[in-house]
C-alpha cells in the first residue's frame, strides 16, 4: 500500500473575486518563483522585477507556477485575478507587498 500526505497550499484570502489565469511565455534566463509578481518585457514574455529601480505598477500578474529557463523559453501560468494572501505572494528583495497593494489591485488581484 503507498501512502501519501496531501497538504494543501493555503494562498486563498477570499472567493468574492474570481480567479482567472493566463498562459504566457516566461523569457530567457529566467527563475520565476512560484507566487512571484511578474512583469512583461519589451517583447511581451514574462520576467521578474529586476534592476535598480523596480517600478511595482509595471506588475503584470502572480507566477501560478514556478518555472526556470535558460536558451529557451518556456510556457507559464499566472494568476491575472484574485484575492490572496499578502504573506503567501513573493515580491522583489527590497520591495513589500504593500509597494504592490494598489497596482495588484488594478489588475484585479486583491491581497488581504
């Protein structure tokens, strides 16, 4: 007999806002975190906030997924809408998930 454990994220803060998602395309020499912020490039794939002065309204939504590429890219699904908990979500070092409160919840994506 196997026995396994299931043990349940808990990422949810509400079911008022329904959860939507998006496929996407994560770019070159990416390491998206699970539950990570992310934001487009110029060429419309996914990447983390990076540099020196990240910008939270340029966030694009939450990486359902973690996902890690190199030479090529790769597919990705992230959370467009939602409500979440603002301990489960990941944000730039730096940066606070009150830096990305408002922005998120332009997107529809609400953090308790």
């Amino acid at each position: 007999m196997i026995t396994e454990e299931f043990s349940p994220e808990n990422i949810f803060a509400g079911n008022v806002m329904p959860v939507v998602t998006e496929k996407a395309v994560a770019a070159l020499n990416q390491n998206i975190t699970k539950l990570s912020v992310v934001e487009k490039d110029a060429q419309g794939n996914i990447v983390i906030p990076s540099g020196a002065e990240i910008d939270p309204g340029k966030a694009y939504g939450i990486a359902s997924e973690g996902v890690v590429t190199t030479d090529e890219t790769k597919n990705i699904v992230l959370y467009m809408t939602g409500e979440f908990k603002g301990t489960s979500i990941i944000v730039p070092e730096g940066k606070t998930i009150e830096d990305y409160r408002v922005p998120l919840r332009k997107l529809g994506i609400f953090t308790k």
